[in-house]
C-alpha cells in the first residue's frame, strides 16, 4: 500500500515554492523528509493533510486518484509541529478516542506516564510531545504523518522514540520530518529532499552535503 | 497497537471521500466532540436565536425573513471564528475521524435547527 504526492505546483504570489515535487510513502516503511527552512518541506505536510490546496496536485492511494486523505478512515493521522490536543483531556480519554487500548498502551509505556488519569496539559511540554508521539504511532492508522517528532524530547527518550518508529513501521507506514537530520538518516528507508523546488531522493550524508543542506 | 480500528482501507478498494457526505459518518460516535468543538459558538448561537425569538414576538411572523437573513451571517460568522479558533488543534479532531466540514456542517445544522424550532414553536403559540 502506498500513497503519492506527484505534480505539486505551488505558488504565494510570484514565489514559485513547489514545482513538480514528488512524494511517495509506503506501508512497512519509514520515510524521511528533509529540506531547509523555506523550501517548501511543511507546505507539502500540509497538502498531504489537505490545509493547503496546491495550483496542482494529484494524490493517489494505491494507483487510485484520492482527493482528501483524512476522508478515508483509518489512512492517515498526523502530528503537526505544535501540540494539537486539548490540554483539559485526560490521556486515558485521548486514548479511547484514538481507538487504542488504553492498557495496552500503559503497559508498554507505563514508565513514561505512571496513570491515564492525567490531564494532557499535566504534563510537561517534553512529555506532552512523547506522548502525542507514541499516540499516533500507536493508533491503528495505515500511515502516520510526524512533523518534528524529536522536538522538545529528551535525548534518552529521543532512542525510546525511534525504537517505536522503527517498531511501528512494521505494521504501518511512517513519514518523519526533523531538523534532526541524523535521526531522520537514520530511521528512513527512502529519504526525500525538498530542494529548489522539487524533491529528490537522496541515498544518504554525501547527498545532503552536495545539496548543501548540511556541510 | 490499538484493539480497535477506527477504520480501514483494503488495497483494492480505496474509495474517493465520502464521509463528509456520508450521512451515517454524520451520526456522532463521540457527541461531546461536537460540543467541545463548537462551545466557544454556542453563545452567539443562543444570543441570536434569542434576539430572533424577542423580534418575532414582538413585531409577528413578516419579520422572519430579516431574522432567518441576520441567522445566517451570524452562522457564517460563527463558523470564522471557530476556523481560527480551532486552527491549532484541528488535526486532532481530524485524526480521531471528525473532518472540518463535518464539524462545522453539523454545528450549523444544529444551530440552524434548534433556530427554526424555536421560531416555528413561537409563532404557532402566539400566532
């Protein structure tokens, strides 16, 4: 099962931002997302989630045309930059909510968050990122979009993330973007670059230097 | 994982959207969604409908039109302020399966409902 992003034309005014990126992700797989800051690389998270609408755009599910991603049940989740769950809500009711087993969860995590009977917004903003992080990935989605899921994240729960990455992308399929590059070189499968414009595939450190991403 | 799917999607059968104009996918699974949703709306909701209520009353029904009129832009108006609102946190009503047009569909729906109710219950009663 995949999904592609193909022929994303997008524009503010004369600034060509996108001109014919590319994308494709794969169930079973982690694919990364690289790019520098302005190239367009949370534009296209955005049209994958359908807040932004490109001058062109095909999105396809399998070979078949898809309009919008989340009118599909069950395709995708996605955990923008910032915190998106209310803070009032107990973690054990966002469980629920997501469809996931809420003992489960806690048995596997339990040492990170001792009781679901804790508000979201209890937590401190770290943890609340853990959280929302493991949430997602635990949630029985097809594909779990993850934009900046290192951030605010401790360094020893940044390897407890992506150990569940790499966990998780046995049974689904997992998109990660970070300015923590090394991580997302790491984790990814297939490793994207948004550069110019367009998106290439790039095979590792090397490319990324002669992109001039990193030195 | 999850216990529970929240749905799924064969290979072979990837449907174009449907849900938001799937009348079943409307029926709440988890009502107070909607109402944490659209809580910051219901006071301009009720306001209004209160207005309209007082103006009916006192003027009779050839004012409904002007009413229903004033209903619909403050509908229209409710509706911005609950995109911007919720501009943050929309994704997790997204990833729980509650799309932005649905959520606001109904809140509309609702309101617009519980208006034409209450103006119908009126001028039957008064008039």
């Amino acid at each position: 099962m995949d999904i592609l992003l193909d022929s994303v034309y997008l524009s503010f005014g004369s600034n060509d931002v996108l001109r014919g990126a590319h994308f494709r992700m794969e169930k079973g797989k982690v694919t990364g997302m690289l790019g520098r800051n302005g190239t367009g690389k949370s534009c296209m998270l955005k049209i994958l989630t359908g807040q932004l609408r490109p001058e062109s755009l095909y999105i396809g599910v399998d070979g078949q045309y898809t309009k919008d991603l989340y009118a599909v049940p069950g395709l995708i989740n996605y955990l923008p930059q910032h915190n998106c769950h209310p803070k009032d809500m107990r973690l054990g009711k966002l469980l629920v909510l997501y469809g996931v087993d809420e003992a489960a969860f806690m048995a596997e995590h339990g040492a990170l968050f001792p009781t679901g009977d804790l508000r979201f917004g209890d937590l401190s903003g770290g943890t609340r990122r853990l959280f929302e992080v493991l949430l997602l990935l635990a949630a029985d989605t097809d594909f779990t979009l993850l934009d900046e899921p290192f951030s605010h994240i401790m360094p020893i729960h940044i390897d407890y993330v992506r150990a569940v990455i790499q966990r998780s992308a046995k049974t689904k399929g997992v998109l990660v973007t970070d300015h923590q590059y090394q991580h997302v070189l790491d984790l990814a499968d297939t490793l994207y670059l948004i550069y110019e414009g367009t998106s290439r595939i790039v095979g590792g450190r090397e490319d990324l230097v002669r992109y001039g991403y990193i030195r | 994982m999850g216990s529970v799917r929240l749905g799924s999607v064969t290979p072979n059968n990837v449907s174009p959207p449907k849900s938001i104009y799937n009348l079943n996918a409307l029926l709440p699974t988890h009502p107070p969604m909607y109402f944490r949703y659209a809580r910051s709306y219901l006071f301009l909701a009720v306001l209004i409908t209160f207005v309209s209520g007082c103006v009916v009353y006192s003027h009779g029904p050839a004012v409904i039109g002007s009413m229903l009129f004033l209903k619909c832009i403050t509908m229209l108006v409710g509706w911005a302020v609950l995109r911007r609102r919720h501009s943050k946190d929309i994704f997790f009503y997204q990833n729980i399966g509650y799309g932005e047009p649905r959520l606001l569909a109904v809140t509309g729906a609702i309101d617009l409902g519980v208006w034409l109710i209450s103006i119908t219950t009126l001028v039957i009663l008064y008039f």
